[in-house]
C-alpha cells in the first residue's frame, strides 16, 4: 500500500468562475499531488475563510471586486502573514510582477500561460520557499538570542574589516553600540594593545588572509571606548562564503581580568609562604640562581645567610604554637626590615630563614649584615601578653667560592649554621670546606660502626689505676678502641658521640660491659683483687632497660658487684637528678661502686656530692696537667682532694704523666693515680703482665714506671 502525501489546502481567491473552474480541474488533474482547493470570490470572503480555518497557501487574482493590484496582496498577507501567496496577473506586467514578489508573494503566474504541471510546481516552490524563510528566521532568532546570552564577545566583520555586527557582551565590554559601530573599522571599535603587528595588518585580515582560527597574542588588552583597559583572551577566525573566500571574521573575546587575579593569587601561594608571606624555599632557589648569573657577569659575590632561631622550639612548646607563629612573623618583619631592597628574606620552614644577599662587593659585607640581624632578632618581640626574647644563629656561604648552585650555597650555609650554634649560639659563622669534610667522614663512621659489632671490630683496652702509697694496681678502666679494616684503630672520641646520636651506643655499651666483667672475673678469679672501671654514656644512662641489662650482665659473668665502678660524668649525673639519685641508690644498694669521671669539667655543683650515694672523685686530667705551671690549677686539685676526704670520697688523679706530678699528688695524699706516667691503656695480655710485674716490685708500679 502506498503512501499517500498528506494533501494540503489551496485557498483560490478568484471572481471570474470561469477562471476559478479552471484552475480547479487543472489541480485535480495531478492525483500524486493532493491538493483540496477552497474557492473564493472576494477578498472579504477570503478574509473571513482564512480567519477560521487552517490553509496552506493561497492563490491570488489580482482583479477582486473589492480590492485589486498590491492593495490585494497586502491585505491577503495581513489576513495571513505566514502563508505562501502566488499572484494571478491576467496581463504580462513585469512592474507589477516584481513589485508583487516584494511585498510578499511568493511567485507570481500569468493567466492564459499556465499549464496544469507549471501551476503546481509554482505552488509547490512556494511552499518550499516560504518554508525556507521561516526556517531562516528561526535559525537567525536562535543566533541572535545564543549571541547575547553566552558570557563571550562576539564581533563580526566584513572582509574589509568594517564591523557588521556586535552581541550585547561586546557592546559592554568596547562601549559601542551595534548601531554605531556598524560600517566602521574593527580597529576604531575594537582597540587592543597588540592588534596591529609590524606591518601594520590588524589581527582580523591576518586571520582572513591565512585562511584559519589565530588567537590574539597573550595578555592583550582591550581598550574600552572610554579608555579602561580590559585583560582579554580571544581568538579570530575567517568566515567562508560557499565558495570558500572569506568574506569577513569573527571575533570571540572575553575579559579574563578575574581569571588572571586568581592566576596571580595561586602563583604567588605558590611562590610564598602563608604564615610570613615571605618567598619559600622555591622562590629562593630561583632568585640565587638568578643572583649567581648577574654576579658571574659583574665579577660580583652573592652571600646566602641561612638563620636558624635558638631554643624556638621551647617557646613553641610552652606558650603553644599560635604565639610562636606569631613569633615568627615578627622575626619575618624585623628581617625584612634589616635587608636592602633588592635583598631576599625567604622561609624555608620551622624556624629557618635564609637571606640572599646578591650583588656583594665584598663578603665582610655579609658579615655586618649578619650582626644587624643578630641585634634585630635579639630585640624583644611584643606579643601580647608576652615580651618575648629569641636569639639566632647563623651561617653564611659565599659564591663563588663556597658554591656554585643554589643548592651547594643554601647546604653549606646550613652547614655554617650547625658550627655557629656549637660555637655558643647567637652568633655568625662563614663556611669552611672542612666543615663538609667533617660531615662526610662522620657519615662514613656511622656506616662503620653499623658494622662493627657483628665483624667484631672492638677491643677493649685496660689501663691501670695505681694506689699512690703502695704502687699496686687496685683498678683496670675499661677504654674501648675500634679496629677499623681500613682506618686501623680508631678512638673512642671520635665515634662514642657518633654512636649516642644514631642510637648504636647501647648495644656497643652493651658489649663493653659484658667483655668487661668477664675480664675483671678471670683476674679476680686468678687471685688479683682489683675493680673494673667502665664508662657509661648519657644515652645508655638514660635507657629505661640501663638497670636491667647492667644486672643481668653482672649476672652471666658471676662478677662480684663490688669489683665492678661505673665512671659517669658529672653532666650525666645533673640531668634529671631525681632520676639519677634513685639508680645511683640501687647502684649502691648492689655493692656497685660509682665514680663521677672527669670532675672539675662539669657543673661544679658540689652540693649534689652529699646528696648522690658516690663512691670516687676522678679529677679531670686538664687540672692534673697544670699542676706544675698554673698555680691556680694547683689549687683547684688541692681544693679537690680535700674536699673529698672530707666527704670520705675516694679521689684519682686522671691524666699523670711525670714524676712530678705524681709527687705533688702524693704530697697532697691523693688516694689513687691513672696516667701515662705508669701505662698507656694496654691490651689484655699486656695489662697481666702489668699485675704481675708491679706485684714483683717493692714499689710496684711506681718502681715499674721507672724502670
Ligand atoms: P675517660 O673516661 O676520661 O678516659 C680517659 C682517657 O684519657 C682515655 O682516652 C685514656 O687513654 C686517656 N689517658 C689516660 N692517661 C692519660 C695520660 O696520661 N695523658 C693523656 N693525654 N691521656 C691519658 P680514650 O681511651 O681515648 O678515651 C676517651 C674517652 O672516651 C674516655 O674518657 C671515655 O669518656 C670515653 N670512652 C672510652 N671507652 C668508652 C666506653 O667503653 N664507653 C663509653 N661510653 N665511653 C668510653
Ligand atoms: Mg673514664
Ligand atoms: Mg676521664
């Protein structure tokens, strides 16, 4: 079954019957095309058809009874605006014919010429045309309303560059109208910075002539009509007629004003740090990077001061951190008020700063820097309800001779800052390259010593401690010594602070104490009656598990608790004295004597002498070297002893080496004596030689020493 077109209504507005006959039979005559016609005889029936009832299009004659010519076809149009109209002229009136095609109709047929075919292909046409105009206008109106309602500007031009048309954006955003703006040059109506190239072409026929999109240059600006000058982004692309030559262009822009604050706001969080609003870490680097080449060039210096605030962390702790970063910021200010304009003051995080100092004549410069920084930071810092007071230290590097990158620079002035803090804070320190040295040969140690327990590479050492009246060995310190497989022996100065810091002191401690107390069994078991000296670190003094593994050592060797002393220091003893009185009681409880080593360097705090149970008194071996040349010295050991025998201590002299010294101690009825004078801390074959030589002599190790 075929499929029938929809048939369509034909309103034939024709007096003459004869005529309307005509065209009636002529539409029958084509049964593809269905076609129902409604006649007419006048304009005023027509008008009252067309009010009530659907029509697809309308047949005019222009001879009506009521209404001819044009008058005819504008009344028919007004009658029904949207519906095709093909006019019937009965004479060939081209002047009536166009001016009928103007003023709405369709197409026009002339009466007496029209075949049956010719009528419905006319008829057909008109539709289709009418068609196309609605569809048109439908298409501009949706155009028209997407062109002022999206956020973008848009701008046309011909291909002279004249302006056609603007959308409302565009209107606002240049400050003319469509109206004005249209027929003038692009570049009086749409005014940018960096329109116009060298030769003189505007961006618009440039994009014409290339035949493609281009967008204008980064950061151009439009300029208002009243001279406001807008940031835009945009492009220009051609538009084609159907032959593909351009014809004119199109100009899309927007104001990016808002979007490139926010660009600047995330790259200067970037750049910056929060709490200070100072240039970060990353910032810093760009800028000595940038210092190093302008100084190459000018033969210049760039210094790098990298500060680091003393004891920050206490007041952190203790007034909490929102006064500390408080702090921090008033540091950041007094900095930035120190340095010259083209200086950098930069955070690097914590209580570190570093200050660049580029284009440098001299480096004492930086040095003078660095004490008005000191002075400025060291000023009280008002912070409400504190008045706060910080010091610094600081370290300073130089290119090029401490450096050749950023990175090297900011290092080695970090570098700089660790001595100037151990010089005693508040205080500068220029870079040395022995400093570095230091850090590499104390990380290869700590490597070393990782492996040293289990590869067996220590030794203990035994040195003798002589009973000055009778010559006779009484004690062995233990000293430990390690054997490196490249290195040879290394002393413990060089690695026991080492192995505290990484933590590998309490298994090395450990081991001492164990070799220790089997050593000091076997002798004592041999029939020597003597006690074993060991030293005990801070670390391992500190340990939760010190008591512990100390009795259970003393346990395995079946060591008699009072042939065992532990040598502690007087700065071990002070910290946390509560702490320290309940082991040293325990200490003393178990019959395990205690010796406060190096006494005279420390806190010199004697009242603790009568609080902690202490068994022995060993007087620094700097005192005992002066003893002859510094009278002062003399005196001090002089004060020592008596002091000890009054709080019935026991006192070795550390560190003798001459007979002279020796005599003034005895002189001074010093009870024991260890040094050079008798034994360098010897192996432990060597050491029972030691025993059995001084046992053989009338004087012992005296007569041993000076043999
Ligand atoms: P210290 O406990 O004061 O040990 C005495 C140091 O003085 C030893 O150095 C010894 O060799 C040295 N000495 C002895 N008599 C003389 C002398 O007449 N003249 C001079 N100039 N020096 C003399 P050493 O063996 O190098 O030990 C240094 C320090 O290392 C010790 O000082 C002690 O604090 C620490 N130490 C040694 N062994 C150990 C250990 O096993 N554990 C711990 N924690 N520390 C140890
Ligand atoms: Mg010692
Ligand atoms: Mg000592």
């Amino acid at each position: 079954m075929g499929r029938k077109k929809p048939s369509r209504t034909v309103l034939l507005i024709e007096d003459n019957p004869g005529d309307a006959r005509l065209f009636q039979e002529m539409l029958r005559e084509q049964p593809d095309d269905l076609m129902r016609v409604v006649h007419v005889s006048s304009m005023g029936e027509a008008q009252i058809h067309l009010a009530a009832n659907c029509t697809d299009m309308i047949l005019l004659d222009l001879g009506l009874p009521d209404v001819q010519g044009l008058e005819a076809i504008r009344r028919a149009h007004a009658a029904a605006p949207r519906i095709p109209l093909v006019v019937l002229t009965g004479s060939d009136d081209e002047t009536l014919a166009s001016k009928a095609l103007q003023s709405g109709a369709q197409d026009y047929l002339i009466k007496g010429e029209i075949e049956s075919r010719g009528l419905l292909r006319s008829l057909r046409y008109a539709i289709e045309r009418k068609n196309m105009e609605e569809a048109l206008f439908a298409e501009r109106e949706r155009a028209q309303v997407t062109l002022n309602s999206i956020g973008d500007a848009v701008v046309c031009t011909d291909i002279s560059g004249d302006i056609t048309y603007l959308n409302l954006v565009a209107e606002t955003m240049t400050g003319w109208s469509l109206e004005e703006a249209a027929g003038r040059p692009m570049t009086e109506v749409f005014r940018t910075l960096n329109t116009a190239d060298e030769s003189g072409e505007t961006t618009s026929t440039l994009a014409i002539l290339q035949f493609r999109a281009v967008h204008l240059p980064p950061r151009c600006t439009l300029i208002r009509r009243d001279g406001l000058e807008i940031p835009i982004e945009d492009c220009i692309a051609p538009i084609h007629n159907r032959e593909g030559h351009a014809i004119g262009a199109v100009i899309v822009f927007r104001d990016v004003s808002v979007a490139q604050a926010m660009a600047q706001q995330i790259t200067h969080s970037a750049e910056h740090d929060f709490l200070t609003g100072l240039p970060n870490r990353m910032l810093l680097n760009d800028r000595i990077s940038h210092a190093i080449t302008t100084a190459e060039r000018n033969s210049k210096q760039v210094a790098v001061l990298f500060l680091d605030l003393d004891g920050f962390k206490y007041i952190n702790d203790s007034l909490g951190h929102p006064i500390g970063d408080k702090l921090l910021q008033s540091i950041a200010h007094r900095l930035v008020e120190c340095v010259r304009g083209d200086d950098t003051v930069s955070r690097q995080g914590g209580d570190e700063f570093v200050v660049l100092l580029p284009e440098l004549a001299q480096a004492e410069d930086a040095a003078i820097m660095a004490c008005r920084i000191l002075r400025s930071v060291a000023a009280a810092h008002c912070i409400d309800p504190h008045e706060l007071h910080v010091t610094t230290s600081i370290g300073i590097s130089v290119f090029p001779d401490d450096g050749l990158s950023a990175e090297s620079l900011i290092r080695n002035a970090d570098t700089a800052m660790y001595q100037a803090k151990e010089n005693g804070r508040q205080g500068y320190q220029f870079f040395k390259p022995a400093m570095n040295t230091r850090a590499v040969e104390r990380q290869s140690v700590e490597e070393g010593l990782r492996r040293a327990l289990e590869r067996n590479e220590f030794l203990l050492y035994y040195q003798p401690k002589i009973d000055i009246k009778s010559g006779l060995i009484t004690g062995a310190e233990a000293l430990i010594r390690w054997v490196h497989p490249s290195r040879g022996m290394i002393h413990p100065a060089k690695f026991i602070p080492i192995a505290e810091d990484c933590g590998l002191i309490l298994p090395i401690s450990n081991w001492v104490l164990r070799n220790a107390c089997q050593q000091a069994q076997a002798w004592t078991g041999d029939g020597h009656r003597l006690t074993m000296a060991v030293n005990v670190s801070a670390v391992q003094f500190r340990d939760d598990e010190f008591l512990k593994g100390l009795l259970s050592v003393l346990d395995e060797s079946r060591l008699d608790p009072r042939a065992l002393e532990l040598e502690l220091t007087e700065s071990v003893l002070m910290k946390r004295v509560e702490y320290t009185a309940g082991i040293l009681k325990t200490l003393r409880r178990s019959g395990i004597q205690v010796a406060v080593d190096d006494f005279g360097t420390g806190y010199s705090s004697l009242s603790y002498l009568r609080k902690f149970p202490i068994d022995t008194l060993k007087i620094d071996q700097s005192f005992v070297r002066q003893i002859a040349s510094s009278a002062d010295d003399a005196a001090i050991v002089t004060a020592i002893i008596s002091m000890a025998q009054r709080l019935k201590l026991n006192v070795v002299a550390e560190g003798v080496e001459t007979l002279q010294e020796l005599e003034f101690l005895e002189a001074h009825e010093c009870d024991q004596a260890q040094g050079y004078y008798f034994s360098h801390p010897v192996p432990a074959q060597d050491f029972e030689k030691l025993l059995v030589t001084s046992m053989s002599e009338p004087d012992g190790m005296r007569a041993a020493a000076w043999a």
